[in-house]
C-alpha cells in the first residue's frame, strides 16, 4: 500500500465532497420550496461526514487534506444548469440535474473502490463504501422523486 496514493485518492473525494457541499448550499439558498431546502440539506451533511472521516483518515496516514472546493468541468456545469433550472423554477430540471450530479459522485467512490482498492487498507475501503452507499442512498432520493414527479405529473 502507497500512503501517497491513499492519501490522493482521499484528497480527490474531499475536493468531490467539497463541491457537493458547496453546489447544494448553492441550491438550497436559490429554490424557495422548503421541501428542496431540506433535501438539499441533507446532501450537505452526507457529504460533510464523509468529508470529516476522510480528513481525519488522511491526517492519521501523516497527510494533509485539501480543503479547496475544485469544481472540475462536469460539476462546474451541472451547477451552472441547476442554477438556471431553479431561476426557472422549473422542479423537474433541478431533479434530473441532482440525479446526474449524484450519479457522477458516485462514480468517483465506486472508481476509488474498484481502481485504487491496492492503495488502500481494508478499514479504509470499508469506510469508502459505507460512503459509497451513503451516496446511493441520496441518490435514490432524488430518483424517486423524480419518479413521483414524471409519473404523477405534479411539482415538489
């Protein structure tokens, strides 16, 4: 196992974290549905906690953790979209663009656990994929309200 690695890779889920955080306050102050605001809350405190185990897991392996939001490319246009959909009020935009959003984090944990599992321990995959999990959760939230949206053809 590589610590340097271990330690970018725990770092690169920081920044994902970071920008998740930082794009549901976004979204949270910019919709006025409070059933928005809530969930959006509830995002932001998954992706804190995990953030929190990952800064604490990196300053265990002797690191320091990258604090910066670093929207890359995707998430710097998911927000911007997002943006626009909630300044549209438009509820069915704003899910499709959290479900992609959601979809995306995932990818970068399930990636982490299926591409750097060499450079990591096994309590350290094993937190990995209770955020894993943390993050489909949240992401099933917004598919099923998506589908309650599409299907009954109503507005949260």
């Amino acid at each position: 196992m590589n610590t340097d690695k271990s330690i970018d890779v725990f770092n690169t889920l920081i920044e994902i974290n970071n920008d998740r955080i930082e794009g549901y306050r976004t979204a949270s102050k910019a919709t006025e549905k409070n059933s928005l605001k809530k969930l959006f809350l509830e995002f932001q405190q998954t992706s804190l906690k995990c953030k929190l185990e990952l800064i604490k897991e990196i300053k265990k392996l002797g690191g320091i953790p990258r604090e910066t939001i670093k929207i890359n490319n995707q998430f710097f246009k998911f927000w911007i979209n997002l943006k626009a959909a909630l300044i549209c009020k438009d509820s069915k935009d704003v899910i499709n663009h959290c479900e992609s959003h959601e979809h995306i984090t995932g990818l970068y944990y399930r990636n982490a656990l299926l591409f750097k599992v060499k450079n990591l321990s096994l309590e350290q995959q094993i937190m990995l994929q209770k955020h894993y999990s943390l993050i489909n959760i949240d992401n099933s939230k917004i598919i099923n309200l998506r589908k309650i949206l599409f299907e009954n053809k109503c507005f949260y």
